[in-house]
C-alpha cells in the first residue's frame, strides 16, 4: 500500500498504527539486505509514536493525513540521542542532541521514524557506493547499486522497509536512486525546505526531498516536512501541456533502455494530449561545467578541517573529490556563481513558453557493485554519466520529479521553475496516469 493508503485505512479506523509499525521493524528485523539499507532502527521511538498515532486515531484527533505512517530517515538528518553518521567514519559516534527541524515537524504531524538509512559518503556520490558502511541494493538487480547519494532511503521504500523516505538531492541523490529503485523522486528548491539539522555537503546546493511509491505520496509527504498542506491532485490531466524535451548534453552517451524508456514515455504523454517539442540549451554545458569548482569548492571549504584531521578514514574516490575543491580561488567561486545566476535567468526566459521541460532521469543503469569495488576508472566515469541529467536541474535552480517509465531502473525528469513545486506535483500526477 501507498503511504497515502495507508494513512487513509489509518483515519478510517482499518489501520492501527502501532500494528503497522511493529509490521514494519518485524520485516526490517527479517530482511537479509537490512544490514545494507538501514545504519540504524529506532525500535523504541518509532513504538512510541506509533503509539501515540493510535490513541490519537481512536479520539479522532489525527494530526495529518500520514498521522500514524511509517517512513525512513537518511543518515543525515540529526536524531536525538541517535547517532547520525552521513555515512563517514569522520562522523562515527556523533549524537545530536535535538532532531532536525524537517524531522521535528514531521514528527508533529504524526510521522513515524522507523530509523536511519545508509547513504554515499558525506553525500558526494551520485552512485551509492560506500566502503566505510556499505552499499544498497538496486531492487531490480542485487548485484548493482542502488543510486545515491539516498540510496538505503530509496532500497527501504522498494523493497517494502518504509512507506516512504526522506533523502537529500545536490546533484541527484534523490532522484537517481529513485529512477534506478522504480520510484517517485522529487527535488525541491533550493531553500524551500530547512536544511537546520542536516549534514551539509553544499549548503548552496543541498535540498530535501522525498522519495515515494507515488506523486500522491510525494505531495503529502512534502507536506509534512513545511508543516503545511498537500496540493490538490485530483483531476490533473495532460490535454494542452506543452512539454519541452531538452537535447542538450541530455542524451549524449545514453544507454538502449533509458533511451527507449523515454521515447515511450514521450509518445504515452503526447496521446494523453501533450504538446511535445525539442529544444537546445547550449548554455548547459557551460554551466555544468561550472559544477566542478562550485560544488567541490564549497564542499571542501565546509569540511577541510575535519577531513584533514583524518583523510585516511575515508574512501579514496570521494577524498580526491573533496580536495578538488582545494585550489578553487574565491574571486573564481564568486565569479562562477554571477555566471551562473545569469545562465539561470536566460534559461527561465528561453523555457517560460513550457509546462516542463523533460530528460531522461539517467542516461545509464545501475553500475554493476562489484567492478565499481575493482575499477577506480569505472566508479569515476559511471558517477559522472549517473548525475549527469539531474545536475541540470540542480545548477539551473529548478525543482524536479523523475517518474518511474514502467521499464525498470529508468526514469522520465520533469524540471520547472523555481518554488513551482505544487504546480510540478500536479503535472506529474497527470504525468503518472498517462504512464501507468
């Protein structure tokens, strides 16, 4: 069942949470991949307010329509009195004293924290590949990686260990581990939902976001993490959207089933009524190119204390990434961002004729785990191509949901503009039955 099923047999009196919640942490404590999905389960606290969410359900007090549902945490949003760790061993032990403020809200909604999800070192990797903790499953292919940098939050909701997942997007991380996983993936604007209390990796960049089984799920779940409420989804029909395929750089190198999974994608949106037409954007190289100075540099700025202190902690492949960022020179940072902010407004101009400007989610499939543990140049080059079309939305400002296609581990993206959020929901639902 859907988080929102789940919420509703809930409110209706079918559902008790507190069994609901010990069916969750019963399957969790079985799952031979739970070791490689969650770094922790909080048994006693996702007990507590379950518990909470049934007495609240039988006075018909309910807090929220997921007052009383079930949803995994990434392991960088502080818990208090549990440790959050951002998958580094530069951050083994580390306790907060108070939850993150989505975590605070969520919970005065009536969320239930099932517990901590593994993820890409320090969240500087678009595959979800860990050595220092470990590496989630692709639910399609056990042998392959998950995405990341959210990818025990993506495994957890895919293979039925959460109703739903809170992850973090700076180049992809939602959306990646939700295209290779089969999920409802969204990226938020940057500075629409608080980052106080979460393990920062670019704080110009970094957003939260959740992954889900549907947009109706992805709605209600945004909602609870503002503390407001879900748009309206009913209704939403694709008849005279326009939609914008973006060519540029979004299909170089692109594998046979990412490729075909979108053009089906495409020719399903146009017979539900879309409006469908190509576009180029050549300032989209640039701008990724800008990438590399402005995320490294600002990461390394935030962490190089820390992971000088003990760079031997850390996997190799993301230590060279983060000391990228050593010689970015401040007058480059700050001129990269004024290029970048005026590449972002000629962007909006040239799309504002459009509903969504649509790409596939990744040009590849889930890398293989093994060659990524022995092939240093495999790991490199596939995390590039992973995050390749999700960072255009990310450079751009845009926020971003990615929709699974029906082919597995491949995902349709559609970006729009800036705090468009529940108008981007509302297409996607639409988006979503012409898929289904």
């Amino acid at each position: 069942m859907s988080a929102t099923d789940l919420g509703q047999g809930i409110g209706a009196g079918d559902i008790d949470p507190l069994a609901l919640t010990q069916t969750y942490l019963d399957a969790i404590d079985a799952h031979p991949m739970t070791p490689r999905i969650y770094a922790r389960v909080t048994h006693a606290r996702a007990l507590a307010e379950a518990k909470a969410a049934a007495e609240r359900a039988k006075s018909g007090f309910r807090l929220s329509p997921l007052d009383g549902v079930p949803i995994s945490w990434k392991d960088l949003f502080d818990t208090a009195g549990t440790a959050t760790e951002a998958g580094s061993a530069l951050l083994k032990d580390r306790i907060p004293d108070q939850d993150a403020e989505v975590l605070q809200t969520a919970t005065r909604l009536g969320l239930v924290c099932l517990g901590k999800t593994h993820m890409s070192e320090l969240a500087f990797s678009g595959l979800g590949y860990n050595p220092i903790t470990a590496s989630s499953p692709c639910v399609n292919d056990e042998d392959a990686i998950s995405g990341g940098s959210s990818s025990g939050a993506a495994a957890s909701v895919a293979y039925g260990l959460a109703a739903a997942a809170i992850g973090s997007d700076t180049g992809g991380s939602v959306r990646i581990p939700a295209a290779w996983n089969d999920l409802v993936g969204l990226k938020t604007t940057s500075g629409r939902v608080s980052l106080k209390g979460v393990v920062p990796l670019c704080a110009r960049f970094d957003t939260v976001g959740p992954l889900c089984r549907s947009v109706q799920d992805t709605a209600h779940v945004l909602a609870a993490l503002e503390g407001g409420d879900a748009p309206d989804l009913a209704g939403a029909d694709l008849s005279g959207m326009r939609f914008a395929i973006l060519k540029t750089l979004a299909f170089d190198d692109i594998e046979g089933a990412p490729r075909s999974a979108f053009h089906s994608a495409v020719q399903r949106f146009q017979a539900a009524g879309a409006n469908v037409e190509s576009i180029e954007f050549p300032q989209i190289t640039a701008a990724l190119g800008l990438a590399g100075p402005l995320f490294t540099g600002e990461a390394y700025g935030t962490w190089k204390h820390v992971i000088e202190a003990n760079p031997e902690l850390m996997y190799a492949e993301i230590l060279k990434r983060f000391r990228g960022g050593r010689d970015v020179l401040a007058s480059d940072f700050v001129a990269h961002w004024q290029t970048l902010d005026q590449y972002r407004a000629e962007y909006l101009e040239a799309t504002a004729g459009y509903d969504a400007v649509i790409l596939p989610s990744s040009p590849i499939m889930p890398p293989n785990l093994d060659r990524l543990r022995t092939d240093d140049d495999y790991y490199v080059s596939r995390n590039i191509l992973a995050l390749r079309n999700t960072r255009i939305g990310n450079m751009l400002g845009l926020c971003s949901l990615t929709l699974p296609t029906g082919v597995p581990s491949t995902g349709v993206m559609l970006m729009a503009d800036p705090f468009q959020e529940e108008r981007l929901l509302r297409i996607g639902a639409a988006a979503e039955l012409a898929l289904a």
